[in-house]
C-alpha cells in the first residue's frame, strides 16, 4: 500500500496556503509510519500467543475464592446461616456478622472463615472470631448443620488449666541443682522438688565430711515433708520425714541384699595363740566382719595360747562391743572327761578377746559369737 501525496495547496494568500500545507505535510508523515508499522507486524514470523498458551488460558479456573478486592467472597448476616451460605459452595471465605444463629463465636463478635474442602453438601474448614477464638468445622451430606468445635477443645483447656503449674524440676526435666555454697542449703528446708547438690553445699545430710554427690526428692504438705536422698557414687539412700510443726524424725537407711555380704576382717592371733589345724584342712581362721545393722560377727578356732585377761586377738576398729561381753566356746575333750568341754571368753570395750580359761587342754578353742556393736 503506498501513501499518496495530495497536491499542495496554491492561493493567492501563501501565509494561509503554507499553514494548510504543513499540516498535511504531518499527517502524511503519520499515515507514513503507521503503515511502517503494518508492514513489519505483517511481517512477524513470531506470533504473540501461542495456541498453547491460548488453551491454557481458556481452560484455567476462574472460580473466586475472594472477592475481586481479596477480601471476603460470603457475607453472612445476622439473620442468615453460615451452613446455608456456604453448603453448596466450594472453597470460600466468609464473614458471618454477631447474632448469626450457627455462628460458634461470642454474641458480639464476626467470624471470619474459609471452607477448604466443599462439594455436593459435604465441607470441612477453619474459622477466628474477633475474640481470638479459633474453630474447625465441617458437615456432610446427610447433616443439616454445621458441626463447631473450638481449638484447643474446652476438654483440652481444661485439662490445662487443671495442670499442675509448680515445678518439680527444670524445663528439661533435670534436677534443680543447688546453690554452691558451703553449708549454704538446709535439706530439711527445701520445698517440694528434685534436686541435686555435692555434700559439701548440704547441711543436715545423713553423713558428715562428705562431699560425694547426692540426689535429693522432698514431697510435703503443710509443715509435714518426705525427704529422700541417694549418694551417687554408691547408691546407698536414706529417707527421712519432717513430722506436724516441723519435727524432724531423723534419717534411716535403706538395706538391700547387698548389704547382706560381709567384709570379713582376720585381726591377728598373739599371745601363742594360733590358728586351729584340722586333719580335714578346713579354714578356722578367726574372722570378724560388721553386718549392715550394726550385728558384729566371729568365728574361727584357735589352740595353744594364753589363758587369762591376755588377748587372743583384738577385734578391728569398730567392731567393739557397747559394754563388756562374756561368750562360752566349744574346747576340745581331749584329756579330759568324756563328752564336749567349754571355755570362757571374755569381750572388752576396747576390742580385746581373751580367753579367760577351760574345761579342757587349749587344744581346740572355738570362738563363734555376734554381738551389736557400740554406736
């Protein structure tokens, strides 16, 4: 397509004649590059939408979840029904105004909401109110309303606020461990709780001159206090308990079966005593050993030593017996009488075992007795 040129304009008067002809002059200069501009879109092997992309626009939803300005697509009002509203829908926002009649929130308040799930009367979603409560919801086919429930549940609230809000223990669940002062917690005075303490910052522990690791448990009502405490390092534990206005009824310690064994100790024969030898070679060494409540043990047969105040032996540091003991002893018949003999033995203070004298030769003397021993 050319652009044709019309003819200029001649007049007698050229001051009008130029003015004309300068405006076709432009109008021609545009009509020019439109034409520019056709041919070379004309000429575009490139098409501005592909078929594809046509196909893909056609086919997009166009179902609004929202209004065009992004709030909400439902308005509920005060005498309208959220289950109507929205049961034939799909996924939606809403608002329902205060007083609408299945509206879960206070009398006062909006909901706002959206169903995420919605076909064939069948719908599930979330709601908040303006008082900060938060709901799910949903309904189905066969239902003519909306089933609410708050989130959290008032069971679950409850079960909350029913909680116990003191702390027994860290937020990790560790003991609270106390303050590193010398002497600087009265155990009798925690209050309820698991803590956990080096002897050393302890008083009115079970022990003294212990700086051992110890684990402590007190559970307690008005002034009355159960307290129990297990040194780490051996596991041994005691317990006590804090009775009416603040008495304290003193530690006991728990025994178990390990404390059943004996640590048997063989003190050292004198005074020409010594060990009893039998044809059979059975061990009658004398043997001493403290049980766990404080029983002292011992056993053995010796032969051949000095009667009198002069001891056999001596019992080990604290093994001593609270007062003085006497103990009678098998001996042996040997050249005596027919039938068992005995000797008397005698128990100092001071842990010294003599035997005092016999019925018979000093061939055979056993020493078998338990006594409790002085505290």
């Amino acid at each position: 397509m050319d652009i044709k040129s019309p003819k200029v304009f001649e007049t007698s008067d050229k001051a009008h004649a130029d003015l004309f002809n300068e405006m076709v002059k432009v109008l021609i200069e545009n009509d020019t590059g439109l034409l520019d501009q056709l041919i070379s879109h004309i000429g575009d092997t490139k098409p501005h939408a592909s078929e594809s992309e046509k196909k893909k626009w056609n086919e997009s939803q166009i179902y609004k979840i929202t209004a065009d300005d992004g709030k909400y697509l439902i308005s509920v009002p005060a005498d309208g029904s959220i289950f109507d509203a929205i049961k034939d829908k799909g996924t939606c926002t809403f608002i329902a105004s205060p007083g609408v009649e299945d509206s879960p929130a206070p009398s006062n308040a909006y909901l706002r909401g959206i169903q995420t799930v919605g076909q064939n009367n069948i719908g599930t979603g979330f709601a908040v109110d303006t008082s900060g409560n938060a709901y799910y919801f949903y309904y189905n086919s066969t239902h003519i309303s909306i089933t609410w429930t708050q989130l959290p549940t008032a069971a679950e609230k409850d079960k909350w606020n029913s909680g116990q809000l003191y702390k027994l223990t860290q937020d990790s669940g560790d003991r609270k461990p106390l303050p590193t002062v010398l002497d600087g917690t009265d155990i009798l005075s925690l209050p309820p709780g698991r803590y956990s303490a080096a002897g050393q910052y302890l008083t009115n522990k079970p022990t003294t001159n212990d700086s051992s690791f110890f684990n402590i448990d007190v559970e307690g009502i008005d002034t009355r206090k159960d307290i129990r405490l297990c040194r780490s390092f051996d596991n041994l534990y005691w317990f006590g308990t804090v009775h009416t206005g603040g008495e304290f009824k003193g530690w006991k310690r728990m025994i178990t079966d390990s404390d059943a064994k004996l640590n048997w100790k063989f003190p050292t024969i004198r005074n020409g005593w010594k060990t009893y030898k039998s044809e059979v070679n059975n061990d009658y060494r004398v043997r001493v050993a403290k049980d766990a409540l404080g029983i002292v043990h011992v056993t053995g047969a010796i032969a051949g030593g000095t009667l009198g105040e002069v001891p056999a032996f001596t019992l080990p540091e604290g093994c001593e017996p609270p007062f003085p003991l006497y103990n009678v002893g098998i001996a042996s018949s040997t050249g005596g009488f027919k039938g068992p003999q005995f000797s008397r033995q005698y128990i100092a203070t001071d842990g010294r075992f003599c035997i005092q004298d016999t019925t018979s030769n000093k061939d055979f003397i056993v020493v078998n007795c338990m006594f409790k021993a002085k505290e």
